[in-house]
C-alpha cells in the first residue's frame, strides 16, 4: 500500500511539475502572458509524443503522459457529464489504479491486476457510506464486499464466481448482530440477536420467508414452524419458571387447533378447538392424578367426564345457569358422597351451594 501511494504521489508531482514549468514558459515571453491552444504535445529528444495536453472530440480535456514506447501510463480526465478520472496504467496501457470522482460525488479507488479478474475497490459516497471489495467475479462484481456508513449499519458480504451473494454478516441499524447463509441471493440460513439480548435461528425457504424459527429469551424457548406464507403450523414453547411445555398445530387459519401442554404441577392437557378460538374438547390428567374428558360447545357451556380410580366415571354437566352431578359409587381417592343432585349456583351471591332437589 506504500508503494502505491508513492506511485500516485509521484504522478502527481511530475503532473505538477509540467502545469508550473508551462506557466513559466508563458509568464517569462513578451507580451500578453497567455497561452492560447487546442492541444499541447511534449516530444523526447527522438520525436516521440511523451505528453499531451487537450480536448478530445467531445470536448472532455485530458492530460496524457506516454512512455518511450508511446503507451499511456498517466491519464487525467474530465468528462462531459463532470466525473473526473485518474488512472495508472501499466507498461501494456491497460489501467491498473484507477481514482475517479463522479457526476454524484462518489469517489473510488481501484486496483487491478493485468487480466482484470482480481480488483481492490473502495467507494466513499457523498452521505458518508463506503463500500470496499476484493476480488472480482465472472460479472465484474466484487468476491468480499465490505459496507458501513453512518445511521446504515455495516455488514461483510461473499459472493461465488458467478456473483450471487452466499454470506452475509453484519450489525443492523438497532445494533443488532447477524449473518445470513445464502442460496440464489435468499437467506436460508440465519443467526441474529435481538436486541433484547435473545438468539433467533431462522430456516428459510425459496420466498424469502423463514419456515423454521427458533429462538429463547430470558423466561422461555421457543421453536416455530411456518408454511411457504409465513403463517405458523407448529409451535412449541418451554417456559422456565413455570415449567410449563406446550405444542400447538395450526389449521390454515392462525389460529392453532390442536394444543398439547405439560405444566410442573402435574397437570397435562389435550386441547381441540374450533375455528373462533373456542375450546371444544379437553383430555386431561389432574395434579391429583386424575384423568378427565371435557366437551364444550360454542356457548361455553361444559360436559365434564371426570374419571377417578373407580371403573364408573363421575359425571357433570354444567351450563350458565344450573351445575348437574350425577355421581355413582363413592371413589375410593375422593371419597364423594353418590348422589344426584341439581345446583343453582347463580341465584346466591355469596356462592353458598343451593341444591334445588335431590333423589
């Protein structure tokens, strides 16, 4: 990187060198101190071109410097649409460094090698963001790529022979970290950081659109399979202080369907529901190890099948009004008094069963 920087320096200086020495020339002549011409040509001592100053046919000025051989090795341009260009070119004429300011304000430094498969750009725009690559692919685009600017985020990109994009990491507007596995220029893989501090691992498919998230916070873990729109089919969820699991199936509504949950206190439950959310079916185990079947319909009145350690189940229906029980032969665990009983639960504020008749 010295010696480039010595070379453009150098360049610069013999440029300078020229521009004063023609100034002079003209200063020290009779008369009006001008220099008025289309084109300036420097000769060698053979005849040979070694410098021309002038406006090409479209009236772009450039400054040329050629070699004994009379190959262009320094070339300073302006072109029409106003980007300014300085190149270096090698003993063949071809550009190796190349330094241009565009028509927008972006500068770039280039670097290449004489086949022109390998560069070393560096790009500054007007608003600050840079960009610097290396390598340089089939379709003449960087193989690493390198971004950051202010208010942007920065990031590191790899991109194959053929100019996809296959990895990308970097840091987000939020600050957040992540890198991207690529597949035709789509993210199939992903690791990111919220900016909570929680990990995410997205699993993509063909639409840009994650199929598999998986993610944990502080309190739970979290693992979320999607469809090819991006709506949930399969969750599962564990949270840590509850120690509570829970799997959900979704139909193709977002609604899941299907609930299967497992809590710490010994409580495991099968949840159906409907299309609106409703619970419509429940199969159970009680903390007290006691399964249990429960039917709801969509006014959420409930059919409760509670089973204990008898053969013959204890029964209850419930609606909004009136609790019945139909209870046969006093379960051993329990010990309930058999009975048939109807209870208004809803007439007595104080909550103090009512039994409306017995037989």
């Amino acid at each position: 990187m010295s010696s480039l920087i010595s070379r453009i320096v150098s360049a610069w200086a013999l440029v300078s060198s020229i521009l004063t020495l023609i100034l002079l020339t003209s200063a020290a002549a009779p008369g009006p101190k001008t220099l008025d011409a289309e084109k300036l040509v420097l000769r060698d001592a053979k005849g040979k071109i070694r410098m021309l100053l002038g406006a090409s046919g479209d009236e772009e000025p450039s400054l040329k410097l050629m070699d004994k051989d009379g190959q262009i090795r320094t070339h300073l341009s302006q072109t029409t649409n106003g980007a300014v260009v300085f190149t270096l070119n090698d003993q063949s004429g071809e550009s190796r460094i190349g330094l241009d300011l565009d028509q927008n304000d972006r500068t770039s430094l280039t670097l290449e090698d004489q086949e022109k498969r390998f560069q070393i750009c560096l790009f500054v725009k007007a608003d600050g963001r840079t960009d610097f690559g290396f390598g340089s692919s089939k379709t003449g685009g960087p193989l690493i790529s390198m971004r950051a600017g202010i208010g942007l985020g920065s990031d590191l990109s790899f991109f194959d022979e053929n100019g996809s994009l296959r990895y990308m990491t970097g840091v987000n507007l939020e600050g957040s970290p992540y890198s991207h596995s690529m597949h035709r220029s789509l993210p199939r893989l992903s690791l990111s950081l919220h900016a909570e501090g929680f990990p995410i691992i997205d699993l993509g498919g063909e639409k840009n659109k994650p199929r598999i998230s998986i993610f944990a916070n502080t309190d739970s873990s979290n693992l979320m399979c999607l469809d090819k729109d991006g709506k949930p089919r399969l969750s599962a969820f564990f949270v840590n202080d509850d120690r509570l699991a829970s799997l959900s199936l979704y139909a193709l509504e977002t609604n899941p369907r299907l609930d299967l949950m497992v809590a710490g206190i010994g409580l495991s439950t099968l949840t159906f529901r409907d299309g609106q959310k409703n619970d419509r079916m429940v199969i159970g185990l009680h903390p007290k190890g006691m399964p249990y079947l429960r039917f709801n319909d969509v006014n959420s009145s409930r059919k409760l099948f509670l089973f204990d350690d008898q053969p013959t189940p204890i029964i209850r229906f419930f609606n909004d009004k009136l609790e019945h029980f139909f209870e046969l032969p006093r379960p051993k665990r329990t010990q309930i008094e058999p009975k048939s009983a109807f209870h208004d639960t809803t007439e007595n504020s104080n909550r103090v069963e009512i039994v409306r008749g017995t037989f």
